[in-house]
C-alpha cells in the first residue's frame, strides 16, 4: 500500500502486516531534508575524535578513495561514507557499548548493502594509524562481502569481533 506522508508529500510504503514495524519509514525514502539539514548541522559541530579522523579521510588523503562525512543515508546519519565501496565508518564513545539501537541500525545499513565499520574513539586518539590501515583494508576489493564489524573495547581481545555477516 503508499502512502502520502502529510509532512513533506512524499510517497512510502507502508508494512503489509497490521502491527509489523514499518522498515521502509525508518530506512528507507530517500531525500529528506530534517535529516539533510541536521547532517549539516553535525558537520560543524563534529566531535574531537570525528575531526581527526576527518582531516586523515578528506580530500582523498587514504589511497585516493573519496569519503562524506556526516552522510544521511535514509533516515540515519552515519559519520563518514564512502560511497563507491558503500562503506560506513561510524565512531563511538563508551554510550555504545552493546547498544542495541546500534544493532538494529548496522542490520539495516548491512540490509542496504552497506558495510559497516565501527571504532572506539580511543582507537582514534591511541592508534590512528591502525584505525586508518584498517579502513583502507576494507576499502580493497572485493566490496561485496558485507558485515558490520565492532573493535574491542578498550583492554579488551586484540582480535575484531563481526556481527551481522549476510549470507
């Protein structure tokens, strides 16, 4: 069924099922300028640990590979983009340990066909160098193996954890 969303008189398709949470609404619809002019507003209000990474990842400073920061994709807003690899970097403090909302959002970005690739702000501060080996690995063929991959804590195993691999 479409619908018309009364706010901005764009067309969504509702879920088929009475009660099922409606996917399309929460990801996908393409333009919508809330999200456009919010992502906007992030940029200029970045995060420490996001401007240093930014000033690594701009002007194709990391192996030539373009990147969008604080990119809207559907109804998220995720840190930096790379498009042609549909790669997500997301950065995060310790409010994301085990965040479910987190979860459910790399399961979407995954549904997508983006991967996703999570790190610890302290990674930034601590070892930038091998937070920025690790992005140019993902970025190297083949794309299209996706899953989400979250770094260990702080202290905690050496070895990355994947969650969310797509068969």
């Amino acid at each position: 069924m479409i619908k018309e969303s009364a706010e901005h008189g764009t067309p969504f398709t509702s879920s088929p099922l009475e009660g099922e949470p409606n996917r399309s609404l929460r990801f996908g619809g393409g333009y919508n300028p809330r999200n456009t002019s919010h992502a906007k507003n992030m940029r200029k209000k970045m995060t420490p640990w996001e401007f240093q990474l930014w000033e690594r990842l701009k002007r194709k400073q990391l192996g030539g590979f373009k990147f969008r920061r604080q990119q809207p994709i559907g109804s998220y807003i995720v840190d930096f983009l790379n498009v042609e690899c549909k790669l997500v970097i997301e950065l995060d403090g310790s409010q994301h340990v085990e965040n479910a909302a987190d979860m459910l959002r790399d399961a979407d970005l995954l549904q997508a066909g983006y991967r996703v690739l999570r790190f610890w702000n302290h990674d930034v501060n601590a070892n930038i160098e091998g937070v920025l080996v690790s992005i140019l690995e993902a970025l190297q063929p083949p794309h299209q193996i996706a899953k989400a991959i979250w770094l260990p804590l702080e202290g905690g195993a050496s070895e990355p954890v994947a969650r969310g691999e797509v068969p």
